[in-house]
C-alpha cells in the first residue's frame, strides 16, 4: 500500500551519502561533492533551454557547480552521486508574500499611515511550524512582510527556510519596502480614501528619496553628513535600487497607480504582489514599465452584473487572474501565498489554479512563476531561482510536475543542507 | 429585487409550467397537423444516450479505451466495443415518423469517461433549503457550475438528490422534477467528544436502551411465532433514531478529529454493534487500525491542517498521508472539499467546484489514483446508500457520467460534458463560465447530434467506425501508481499547449 519512497527513500538517500549529521557532502565547508541524477531536471533559467532529461546536477560547499545532462557531465571522483531514479529536480520555490516566517502578530503595528522605519527582521522565528510544512511543499526562500493595515508597513526581509539562526537565513535585509496601495489600509482609524493615501504615500517616498539622494550627494562629495533617520534609512538602498517596493496592489486603477506613481515618477523598483481581481487590466502598462506580476491569493476574477459596470467589454466569464496578465501581454506572471490567508506550502498551487484558469505553462510559466520571475522580481536571481552553476544549492527532489498537486515533495536542500526528507522526518504535506 | 432577477423568476415559472404537461403522454401533434400525416405518429417509448469513442472508465477501475456506453432511458445497457446503437448501427434508415425512439450520441474521441462525481455534502448548489424539492431551483446558476465541477449527484439538507438540470427538449419529454430525490438522509448526527462528559454519558445512556430495548425485541419477535398474543414490547424512553442506528437502517456520523474521541468513537462503535462515519477524522491516521476493526468509514479533508496538541505524548495532529493511511487500514475513504459551497470570491481550489482537486492531495498523501476517483464517486454513494444506482459506470446503473478533457485527477482537466439520467446538461462550450478556457479544437470534438431523418446516416456511421480504430496506444495506464506515465501525459498536454499558442 504505501508508496515506493517509504521504502525506496531512506535506502537512497539515508546511505553514505545523506547520512544526517555534519560534514555531509554538498554542504558548506565538505570538501566532497554531492552529484544528484535524475530523469528529469527542471533547470528554468531566465532564457534558453528550461529543462534537463536524464541529467545529473553537481553540487560543492553549498553551491551548484555545474548542471547538465549525465551522459556528457563529468562527476569528480571522490563525489557521492546519488541516482535518483525517475524523480525530478527543481529548483526551490520562492514566495514573495509571507507573513509567517515570524511573528504574525507582529507584522501589522498601525503607528502612521506610513511606517517606513518598521522592520519585520526583527520577529523572523527560523523553523516555526508553518516554515517547516512550507518546505514540504517546496518552498525554500520567501519575503516575509508586513501587512497591509497601513499603506506602508514597513520593511520585508527575504529569507530561507529549513535553517536554524537569522544568520543563516537572511538572504536580503531590507528584502522590500511595503505598500499597501489600497484595500486594506482605508481601515485606518476613521477611514481614510484613495486620494489621501495617495498623497500621504506619494509624500513619504518623496521625503525618503530626498533623504537618500541627500546621502548620496555625501557619499560622493564628502563634508558633514546628514542627520540619520530611521525612518527613511530604507529609502537609500531603494534609491540605489539595492532593494524592491513589494506591492499590494489588485484592481485596475490601483495598479495603474503603482506603477506611475512608483516606477515612473519616483523611478524606484516595484512589483506587483498580492496581484488580484481586475488589475489585469493594467497589465501592458506594467509590461512596458517593467513591473513583475506576482499573483495571489485569489486566482479568478468574476465579474457580477449587480457591481460591476456592465459594458459588454467584460463578459460574464470566470476570469482567470494570471491568464487576465498574460493575454494582455505580460511576461513576468508569478505567484506568491498571502500565507497565512493560504497556506505557504500551497505556493505551488497557486500556479496549478493559474493553469486550470487559462495560463499557458507550454514554455513552463507555471514552474518560473514558483521559481525564477519572484527571484527576479526581488532582484536575489544570482543566488536562487533556477538550477543553473554558482547559484545556491536550493533544490527539491520531486515526484514528477511541481505544479501537481500529486506530485509530492520527497526531499529539500538549501544551501546543499538536507533540511527536509519525507523519508527521514516523516511527510509534512 | 433587480430586474434580471424578476425577469429570471418569470423565465423559471413560465418554462416550468410549458413543458410539464398535465398529460405527457399525450403525442404532441397528433390533432394539430392532421393533413400532414396520413397516420398518427409513432409514441416515442424510448431515449437512447449513447457516448462513443472515449476512454471510458468503468466500475471496478478498467479503463475501456475508445469504448461505446449506451444508456436507455436513462439507464446504462451496455459498455463495450460491439455496442450497436439504435437509430446508428441498425434502424439507420427508419424515417425518424416510423421510430418510436429517439436516439442522442456525444462523440467523446479524444476524451475521458467518468462517472459523475457525488458529494457527500453541499450547500447552495441549487438554491435549495429545508424542503429540498419544494425549494430546488433548476435553471440555479450553482447548479450549472456544479455540474462543469463534475458533480451529478450530492447530498444536501435532506435526502440526497441528484443534479438534474431543466433541459429543453425538442420533442419535449415529460420533465418530473420531484424525481431527482434519490433517496432520504440516510445517517443520523451523534456527538462524541472529549469536551462533554455529559454528552457521552448521555450517548451510552441511550444506546444502552436502545441495545436493551432491541434485545427484548428480538426475543418478542421469535416468541410472537408460537404465541400470538403476545404484546409488543413497549418502546418508552428508547430513542427511536438510536435504535434505528443499531438495527443498521441508518448509519451513526460523528464529527471527530482528536485521536482520543477517534478511539472512543471506535470502542463504542465495537460495543454496540454499528459502523460510524466519521466526519473531519484529522487525526485517524494515528489510530487507522482501531477506527478499521470498528467497521468505520471516514469524510476526509485531505489538505485540512491540525496543528499537534502538545500536551499529547503520542503522534498527533494533521497528516497529509491521513486518507492513505486509513484507507490501508480498510476505512472507506469518502473525500470533501473545505467548503461545500461555491466560492467565485477568488480563492478558488478548495470549494465544491475543485472536488476532484482535494482528492488529487491525497494522492499527493499516498493513496492511490484509483481509491482517489473511489473517494469521489462510489464511496459517497455507497455512504449514502445509493451505490446501487450511481458512483460507477456499470449496466443497469443510471447513466450520470462526466467527459473530461484529461485525467479527473489532473489540475488542469476540464470537464467537457456532463450526463444526468442519459440527458446531456452540460456542455462546456455552451455555457457562460468557462468556455474561453482552452476551448476544445474545432472540430476535433463533434458536438453532440441527435440523429434525425434527415440527417446522413452514412456519415453517422463512419464516425461511429473511426471511433473503433485503434491509435488511443501510447498513453500511460491509469492505474495509479504509474506516476512516470502519468508525466509523460503531462509532457505531451505541455506539447499541445504549444501548438495551441501557436496558432
């Protein structure tokens, strides 16, 4: 009855090879290497081929040294290699909208209706609960944030999963500032509408770009430097494009908002995240300026002829959200959780609902969507993201399709530690 | 209330009352058009649903590839590869005047054959509360998106009814809408749980009575025989639905997750002599074995998360092996959705329309593909006590069946046609919701056709015969744990997909 990796998982890959404890190769500081082959490898990177039949991925102190097919690639000796058999590789999945890597309660203080000061570094909780399902669903790196009850809530902080202390885990501190463009923060104390938040956040950022080019001019010119303010310190490495605003956005006029009052007119990375309802309507807009879709939670938009001004350009259709993005022409589709509104295992099954309704995965959108376009989107795509060499031994051994929900999640490396094993610590989701 | 709404309720009334004739037996033109029929038009006795060319997959997991599935009046007669349908194969030349049948086929080449899926339980599908059939609204809009769910029959307040659209017929037959009932509730809802000693205290109580009652009863029974004037016992503080529970004409369900409720649940279950459904059952896999002896059957959520109780020192909490786990232990698994309703607010995947996603995370779990599809189709009908009619494709069952674009299981599968008492009420490309996604080739899919007079029947037959070729080979068995076929499917749709964008 039970299934073969019950049996089959422990003997592969609980051998010399994997033996648990430290010093195991692969991982930082072994001197051996670890070579992974299996029948597929799902490498997406940003452009040329996306994957690898029958190929073997070589992996060094942490890091991948070279991925390709295992006929031509050469395995130094002395390495383990470890024939994986039909299971796939791929690379570790990325979540751009988390709010469990820490402590959720603490992620939402409403001082100011901008909170650019507020760091959610400062509650990351390596290993909890939810982190530790999350990498049985394959998630390996993801930027935890604040929420949405103000229009800015503070500075998100990008993440690994699996490891024991915030050392180990930052990959990128500030990960992102915030932005609630709508939606949530019209909440705060009385009630407050689109044009004031409007002018309240156009006002915060354009003081923190002062603020930054102040420094910058300091930095280039020397002389007595500007007072530090804390608040505003996020806006130097947002200036200097060091970092990202994440934002969420959904409906068609707020991301239009996004990204002219983001992108164009402060010049400042952005993305979309929380990428919901109609904002797909937008969309070319965002294509022309660069911004990347990350999408979710919701995955369909359906218009209602009580609420909706029927115009006959919006059929009466159930509107796939990522397939709204992509129609429209947008090339950076991705997905992230919301977690906890979904579960951050289920960041994969965000895409799967993105396929059933309507987005084409025929150059593997689906799996990039999990993968490669959030590790652009955050701009950490020369760490993770794709299984390509040099970059971080983030990698699932995987049943078949990541995008399945059938497909289960066998093992997890990050930074070419085993930091999950269904065999080993029993299956999580 | 807004002006579609109005014009909707009068819409609903009008055609109701138009095509359910006081007298439907009563030929339709048989006094209206004297002069241009010499004789009386033949009395339609028989519908004939036939479904050709599809993968059909069968009662007891064969998959009958390219296979024929004929239906008469609503009931299945044949599945197979010699199947001659009336009105195609023989009868072809008959003049539709002289045939007192009608025949519908649905070429399903390319296609899946499932049976319809049952839910166990839903809510809102056609507008109904309480009395269902004095409440059920067939032209519901719920019930349109049921049914492209895959969802023919369901449980629902009381009873269990099946998803029976108003179709429209030409000629129209007679339309019984008190007949989609299938039958009454069969479970009675009992609670056993650690937080009410009381309440278990109070459940003993009345199943000892209940058990004392029966036993008195039973030895009355056999006496009565010899002397016939003996009374009935008399049934005074016995709870007529506990005893109705223990005679087995109704099942007891509970709603249990804590390990220790599941075993006392097990126990009791032993001691009285009945089989309880358990409902929710988060932590059943922690004790499969106990719930097994007991006869028990479970509703899982697969993806339903738990946290563990830490106070307990034993394993705990939810696993996403759960549905494996119990149904290697003997449990007949049902499968649920988180929500019974239909949720177009966005979050979409966890609601009654993804039915067959929830099953496809217990496979993800370790059960296999074909205990999956069972979770969703015979072993709610068996639970509800009418697998005798759906659940399954077999002869002499009603033919409720889906067509899917792909593997049920897949994330991607659509469902193309549903079929309710051999009548097609669901056609995705006809109806609003989803037809712009992945439409189905033209032409690569023929749209249903009902075989008329005038209609060639050379042609009708040459579909029929290329429906037989072989050249279905090359796709991976369905049987479960294949899973390197199951992706090489997976591949080739990607192919498709392609091609598709391509064009």
């Amino acid at each position: 009855m039970k299934r073969p990796f019950h049996s089959l998982l422990p003997l592969v890959l609980s051998g010399a090879a994997f033996a648990s404890g430290p010093g195991n190769p692969g991982e930082p500081g072994v001197e051996q290497g670890l070579a992974l082959k299996a029948a597929k490898v799902l490498t997406v990177p940003v452009d040329g081929p996306q994957v690898v039949d029958n190929g073997v991925v070589l992996v060094h102190d942490g890091r991948i040294e070279a991925v390709g097919p295992a006929a031509t690639t050469a395995i130094p000796k002395g390495w383990e290699t470890i024939d994986l058999g039909e299971r796939w590789l791929a690379p570790g999945m990325i979540d751009l909208h988390n709010h469990v890597a820490g402590g959720l309660r603490d992620l939402n203080d409403m001082v100011y209706l901008t909170n650019p000061g507020l760091r959610a570094s400062t509650t990351i909780t390596p290993r909890n609960s939810n982190v530790q399902r999350a990498l049985g669903g394959g998630v390996t790196s993801v930027l935890l944030i604040p929420g949405s009850g103000t229009n800015v809530g503070g500075q998100g902080v990008l993440v690994k999963l699996g490891h024991h202390s915030y050392e180990e885990v930052e990959i990128r501190n500030p990960g992102s500032l915030k932005l609630a463009q709508a939606g949530n923060p019209e909440r705060f104390l009385f009630g407050v509408g689109r044009s004031f938040m409007n002018w309240n956040t156009r006002n915060t950022f354009r003081r923190g770009v002062a603020y930054a080019k102040r420094w910058e001019a300091h930095e280039r010119e020397g002389g007595e430097g500007p007072a530090v303010d804390p608040q505003f310190e996020v806006f130097r490495p947002l200036y200097t494009k060091q970092t990202q605003v994440s934002t969420h956005t959904q409906m068609y006029q707020v991301v239009m908002m996004t990204v002219l009052m983001i992108k164009q007119e402060l010049g400042i990375d952005v993305y979309i995240d929380h990428g919901t309802f109609d904002g797909w309507r937008a969309a070319p807009l965002a294509e022309a300026a660069a911004v990347p879709a990350i999408l979710g939670p919701r995955n369909i938009s359906v218009p209602s002829r009580r609420m909706i001004d029927w115009t006959g350009s919006n059929p009466e259709r159930i509107q796939g959200v990522a397939a709204g993005y992509q129609d429209m022409g947008h090339t950076m589709i991705g997905f992230n959780t919301d977690a906890p509104v979904l579960p951050s295992e289920e960041l994969f099954f965000q895409a799967s609902m993105g396929v059933r309704y309507g987005f084409r995965w025929d150059e593997l959108q689906s799996v990039r969507g999990v993968t490669i376009v959030p590790a652009l989107a955050a701009g950490i795509a020369d760490r993770v993201g794709s299984l390509e060499a040099g970059k971080d031994a983030d990698i699932l051994i995987i049943g078949g399709d990541p995008v399945d929900p059938r497909s289960m999640v066998e093992a997890v490396l990050v930074d070419g530690v085993r930091v999950y094993d269904a065999g080993r610590d029993g299956q999580r989701f | 209330m807004s002006t579609h709404e109005t014009l909707f309720a009068t819409l609903a009334v009008t055609l109701l009352g138009s095509v359910a004739p006081a007298d439907p037996a009563q030929p339709w033109t048989a006094d209206d058009e004297p002069e241009e029929s010499e004789k009386a038009p033949v009395e339609i006795e028989d519908y004939y649903f036939a479904v050709t060319g599809g993968d059909v997959h069968a009662a007891g997991g064969e998959v009958l590839r390219g296979a024929t599935l004929l239906a008469k009046n609503g009931k299945i007669t044949h599945i197979g590869y010699d199947v001659e349908i009336p009105g195609v194969d023989y009868f072809a030349d008959m003049p539709q005047e002289d045939r007192n049948f009608v025949t519908e086929t649905l070429d399903a080449t390319g296609l899946r054959v499932y049976p319809g899926l049952v839910a166990i339980s839903s809510s809102g599908l056609m507008g109904a509360s309480g009395d269902f059939a004095d409440t059920a609204d067939p032209f519901h809009q719920n019930l349109v998106l049921a049914l492209g769910g895959g969802i023919t029959s369901t449980g629902a307040s009381r009873g269990v009814v099946k998803l029976k659209r108003y179709v429209e017929h030409d000629p129209p037959r007679d339309y019984d809408f008190g007949g989609i009932v299938l039958g009454e509730s069969t479970y009675v809802s009992l609670s056993w749980s650690g937080r009410s000693p009381s309440g278990k205290a109070s459940l003993r109580e009345k199943l000892t009575a209940a058990a004392d009652y029966l036993r008195v009863y039973r030895q009355w029974e056999a006496d009565v025989k010899k002397d016939k004037e003996l009374e009935e016992p008399r049934k005074t503080g016995v709870d007529s639905s506990i005893l109705a529970i223990l005679k087995g004409e109704v099942r007891a369900r509970f709603g249990a997750d804590d390990r220790d409720d599941l075993l006392g649940i097990a126990r009791l279950a032993q001691e009285f002599g009945f089989r309880p459904v358990i409902k929710g059952c988060r932590e059943g896999w922690t004790v499969a074995d106990e719930l097994g002896r007991a006869g028990a059957s479970a509703i899982i959520t697969p993806r339903s998360r738990r946290d563990k109780n830490e106070d307990l020192v034993r394993e705990g909490g939810s696993s996403i092996e759960n549905a494996a786990l119990l149904h290697a232990a003997g449990i007949p698994i049902v499968i649920e959705p988180q929500s019974g309703g239909v949720n177009l607010s966005g979050i979409v995947g966890r609601d009654i329309l993804h039915l067959p996603v929830e099953a496809a995370f217990a496979v993800r779990g370790g059960l296999s593909e074909a205990a999956a599809l069972d979770a969703i189709t015979i072993e709610p009908a068996r639970m509800m006590g009418i697998g005798h009619r759906v659940g399954s494709l077999a002869v002499g069952k009603d033919c409720d069946l889906i067509v899917t674009d792909g593997d049920v299981l897949h994330y991607q599968t659509f469902v193309q046609y549903a079929v309710v008492d051999g009548e097609l009420v669901y056609d995705k490309e006809k109806e609003l919701f989803y037809a712009h996604i992945r439409p189905r080739a033209q032409g690569e899919v023929a749209p249903p056709e009902k075989l008329d007079a005038g209609e060639n029947p050379e042609e009708q037959e040459d579909e029929g015969d290329g429906g037989e070729d072989p050249g279905e080979e090359g796709e991976g068995e369905d049987s479960g744990d294949d899973g390197g076929d199951e992706e090489a499917d997976e591949e080739e749709e990607g192919d498709e997909a392609e091609g598709d964008g391509g064009a």
